[in-house]
C-alpha cells in the first residue's frame, strides 16, 4: 500500500510546527526562510490569506526521477521520491522537469548536492510518520494510505460542499501524487500550477525515446542501402564508360 | 620553423588572448567557489547559457559533419570531398568543446563517466550522455587520419580506413539521434516552455533544423579558411549546399507552421509579447529571409550573398536554441536569467579555443590536402571504397 499525506488547507492555522520538525529530522539549520530553499525543504506560504505548505509532492511516475541519468532520484514502492546522492552528478534536469519546482540545489557549495522533502523515508522505514505529520497540531496534515485519504478527502469534499473546491489537487495531476491538497481558494490563488497536464509527464518523452531501437535498426538498413546503390551505380558507369574507351568521372 | 620567434602580435591574437586569460580567471572561479559564485543561476533557472549556447547550439553548429560525411560517403557525391576534412575538423572540435562545456555546468563533473555504469534508459539525458560519448569517439576516428598521415603511420591508417563506411554510418545515426534528443530534452516541460517552443516535434524539428546549419556552417567555415588561409574557395560546391539548405529550410518552414496552427499556437501572434517578438525574429532571420534569399540562383552564386545567407541561417538557428532553452521558460519560471560575466567569458574561450585549434590543426595536418585523392578516386571508382581518404 502506497502512503501518502493529505494536506486540508482549510485546517491550517500558520504555525509553523511542521517547517521545524522538518528541519530538526533533516538535521537543518532552524532559519526563517519564506520559501524552498536548500535549507528549508518544507515551508508554509500566506497566499490569498490561506496557509498552504509547499514540499515536494512526491509524483506517483515522478518526471524528476524518470529524467534523471544516472537513476539518482527513485520512486519507491511505499511512496517516498528519494534521492541517492552518491549518483548524483549534478546535471539539474530533475529540476527542470519538476512540474512544481520543487528540488533545490546547494548552489553555494563547491560539490552541492540536490536538495528535496524525501516524505522521512527512514522514519518511515523505522515504522513511524514524517514529522511534519506528527508535528501537526490540527491535523491540517495526515499521513496513511493514499487510497485511505483519498476516501477521506472526498468526504470531507462531500460533508462540506461549500467550504471546498471540489477538486483534489494531486488525484489526477500528473498521473496522480502523493501529496493531496484540499482548498477553499482555487489551487491557482495558491501557487499551484494550473496548466499541469493528467498524463504522467514520463509519458511524453517515452513516446519517443521507444522509437530509438526502430530508428536505428531501419536506419542502418536505409543507409548501408543507400551506400550499396550508389556505390554500384559508379561501377557501372565507370565500367560503361571504360568499354566507349571515354573513362568518365564518377559523381552525379 | 616559426616557433624560433615569437608569433606576430595581430589585433585577432591580443583579443583571444584576453579572452582565454578572462576564462581562465573565470574557471578558477567556478571550481573553486562553485556554481553560485560563478553563474546567474538559480533554484528557479537551473540551466543557463553554457547549456543553452555552449551545448545546445555547438552540437547543432557540428552538424555539418554527419551531414557532409553522409553526403560523400554514403550517397558518393564525391565532389564534395575536398570540404569533408575541414567539416570533419569542425565537428570533432565542437563536440570536444561541447564536452569541456559540460564539465563546467555540472555540479560534479568529475562523475561524468557515472551514465556509463549507473544507466537509467526512461531519462533523455542518459542517452544524450552515451551519444556524446560515442559520436565524440566516432568523430576522433574520423579525424585520426590526419594524424596518422603526418606521422606517417600506415598501419592505424589502413586500419582506420578500412572501418570508413560502418563508422560513417554509426555517426550519421548517432548524430540524427543525438541532434533530435537534445530536443526530446524538452518534452517534459510542456507546462513551463511557451507554446510557440513546446511541441511533440521537438526532436524531429531539432534534427531537421540542425541538417540545415550544418550546411550553412560548412559554407561559413569554408568562407572564413578562404580569408585566413588564402585558399581558393570552392564556390560551385558551396552554391550546391546552398541550395540543400532551400530545401531542408522549406521543409522545416513547413513542418513548423503546420505543427504551430495544428496546436492553436499561431493565435498568440496577436498579443505583443517578448515571445513574440523573438519568435518573429527567429522565424524571418534563420527561415523566412535566406529561403527568399537562397531561392534565387544569383544569390546562391555570389560568394558574398551566399555567406550572408548563411550567417542569417546561423543566426536565426542560434535564436532558436535559446529561445527554447531559456527564453521560452522565462515566464513560467517567475524570474528573470541574465548570464553572468563568468558565463559569457567562458563561452567565450570556448568559441576561442575552437577557432585557435582549426588554425593550428590547418597548420600541423593535412586538413586540406585531400584533392589528389579524390581525383585518384574519380580515375578508379572501382576503388572507391577503399582508396577515397577517409575525412
């Protein structure tokens, strides 16, 4: 069962208890940064007088690990996106290809690492939540099954009709995530991206990346074809032409 | 010998030179303090100009050496022969360049080598790594035969020879794949690129646009050594390429404007924007002008129009490649990029040192000598195959 985190803006009150219990798992200095940075992987926003927290959504078919070359950034099973850093050669095109613009990079060192919200894998791995989640005290955040939450939040969708837009952000967007936002405000007013495509976003390169093994295949045979032919063609005229006694140069 | 004195201090000398001590100074600078210090870039604008100029367009600008080997080799127009050596030249120094470029964007480039032995086949960029590394390997083949010449090795070089037809048509499917990847690049950003740039065309369009500066690069390139070199300039050669780059251009024209109004994407026009304008730009100076220019035979003919028409080509496919990769991302990023001077002046020495590298490679092997070949191949194009120099 895949774990996710739901996160009911409408719930949040601000306080920013999950920014340093964030910080303390990650061993991060306690700062007071107001967006992602390198430092700062979990963050809350005031936008249209909401509190939204921005982290990484972690994709169900993340586009940052399926571009990444050296299989760095991995989905695992349970959810988390991970990042190994040991791979990493720094080519930043995990964080072009993040819908959200999310992953950040430690610019000011010599050797920087890629830096992202990695759901607490090794807490979880331990058997406990994020400590985002734990550190919740409205429970503006909740950790379980994706599938569990979904259920929840199309509750609460359904209890509340006129305190929500009726829209789960992180259902579909994507392909789906693993971060699912509630809202009062349109997800827009909140910073989100509107114009994210449903389709998971590795789709749209494997289109064509599946072509390669045809286009070589039907290109070696084209062009080795192309250079039997014309090479042939070269023979004969120089053959006919030694035979009229008049050798004639070769090119077309 | 002239290394006995010094070389002659002309005004193209102090320049470079000021240029390569720049970027020395600006390399110092990137590898000791790091990316921060060094570039204008940030969380928001991960890719600056030494991808988007430094990659993007010197891979593009190194196309003319698949295009003009294929054109000898395997469609055995061998007139063409006496311009595939400097093409050839030209191509192997891009890629190299293309390589040291890279080594300076990556955040630790002494893992380089890791797509070799950590591979992950879904990501694009893992297969622009293995095309680089194989095509500079194939391009560094087909330029060992100038070594080989001058030292006189006839082993390696019958050897190299030999591998001509298979390592001409590895490169040429190599290139096609790497030219339309770096354009594949950009499918997964279809909520951050600007509509006149993102398309599900990407690759083809990159690689069709690449054939045509190829061409024109060849016809620059082949310009600038008449000049420098005083060499005569085989303009009937040029005049035929020129008319290649009508018709790979009308193509390109073609499958673009049919793609943009198959996606809506010409409705933008309308509103005046900076992508407008660039891309306005980028459609008259590389597609629109020098196809109207080119189409006309006394255009073709003339050593000056010709080179004209070629430096828009240049131009306009330049403007692309950065429009694509970084002005085209501008808006959705929220922020602004502006390369800063670390940036510009290794770019610089880049572009500095591939030109110092043709003239000293012009000087110390037989980048133009081939012509008593060819002609032996015309004589014996029984032989073809094998007595025709390899590029």
């Amino acid at each position: 069962m895949s774990k996710a985190i739901l996160v009911d803006t409408t719930r949040c009150i601000g306080c920013g208890a999950c920014v340093s219990a964030c910080k303390e798992a990650n061993g991060l200095p306690q700062n007071e940064d107001t967006m992602l940075t390198a430092e700062t992987l979990n963050v809350v926003e005031s936008r249209s007088g909401v509190f939204v927290r921005k982290f990484c959504m972690h994709c169900q078919d993340p586009a940052c690990a399926s571009v990444c070359p050296v299989g760095a950034l991995r989905k695992t099973a349970v959810g988390p996106v991970i990042y190994d850093e040991s791979r990493c050669m720094g080519c930043r095109y995990c964080m072009m290809a993040c819908p959200f613009g999310i992953p950040r990079y430690e610019w000011k060192l010599v050797l920087p690492r890629v830096k992202k919200c990695t759901m607490c894998a090794p807490r979880q791995a331990k058997g406990l939540q994020p400590a985002c989640t734990e550190a919740c005290p409205v429970q503006a955040s909740i950790f379980g099954d994706r599938d569990l939450l979904l259920g929840d939040a199309e509750n609460r969708l359904r209890q509340n009709p006129g305190g929500y837009v009726q829209h789960i952000y992180g259902r579909d967007e994507v392909g789906g995530t693993s971060v699912l936002y509630l809202s009062a405000v349109s997800f827009e007013a909140l910073g989100f991206p509107a114009n994210i495509p449903h389709d998971p976003l590795p789709m749209y390169t494997y289109r064509v990346l599946s072509k390669i093994p045809n286009v070589v295949a039907v290109g070696t045979v084209l062009l080795g074809g192309i250079w039997w032919i014309t090479k042939r063609r070269a023979e004969v005229a120089y053959a006919e032409g030694e035979e009229k006694g008049t050798p004639k140069a070769s090119d077309s | 010998m002239s290394w006995r004195k010094l070389p002659r201090l002309t005004f193209w000398r102090l320049l470079l030179a000021v240029i390569l001590a720049t970027g020395f100074y600006s390399a110092l600078l990137r590898f000791t303090k790091g990316l921060g210090a060094a570039t204008a870039l940030t969380d928001r604008f991960p890719w600056g100009l030494w991808i988007g100029f430094d990659v993007l367009c010197g891979v593009g600008l190194a196309a003319g050496g698949f295009t003009l080997a294929a054109i000898v080799y395997i469609f055995h127009l061998e007139r063409f022969q006496p311009i595939v050596r400097p093409t050839i030249l030209t191509a192997f120094l891009g890629y190299v360049l293309v390589a040291v470029a890279l080594l300076f964007d990556l955040g630790r480039p002494y893992r380089i080598w890791h797509p070799m032995v950590m591979w992950n086949p879904r990501s694009v960029m893992f297969e622009v790594a293995w095309c680089v590394m194989l095509y500079l390997t194939v391009l560094a083949l087909e330029f060992s035969p100038m070594v080989f010449e001058r030292f006189r090795w006839q082993r390696p070089l019958r050897i190299v020879k030999a591998l001509t037809i298979p390592m001409v048509i590895a490169g040429v499917l190599l290139s096609t794949l790497h030219q339309a990847s770096l354009g594949s690049l950009y499918l997964i950003v279809p909520s951050k690129l600007h509509p006149y740039w993102y398309s599900p065309l990407l690759p083809v369009l990159f690689f069709v646009s690449a054939v045509g500066v190829g061409l024109a690069m060849v016809i620059f390139e082949s310009n600038l050594s008449a000049r420098t070199f005083g060499r005569e300039i085989e303009m009937p050669l040029l005049a035929d390429l020129g008319k290649g780059i009508v018709v790979v251009l009308a193509f390109y024209a073609l499958m673009r404007f049919r793609d943009l109004a198959s996606h809506g994407t010409l409705r933008y026009l309308r509103e005046p924007s900076t992508e407008t304008v660039l891309f306005v730009l980028e459609t008259l100076l590389g597609v629109v002008v020098p196809l109207a220019f080119l189409a006309f035979r006394r255009v073709r003919d003339s050593r000056e129009g010709l080179f004209a028409a070629a430096v828009l080509v240049i131009a306009g496919f330049l403007l692309n490649r950065l429009n694509v990769s970084i002005t085209g991302l501008e808006a959705s990023s929220g922020t602004h990029y502006f390369p800063k001077w670390t940036e510009v002046s290794v770019t610089l020495s880049l572009v500095g040192l591939g030109f110092l590298f043709f003239a000293l490679a012009v000087r110390y092997f037989g980048v133009f000598g081939s012509h008593s070949a060819v002609a032996e191949a015309q004589r014996h194009p029984k032989r073809l195959d094998t007595r025709v120099h390899v590029a």
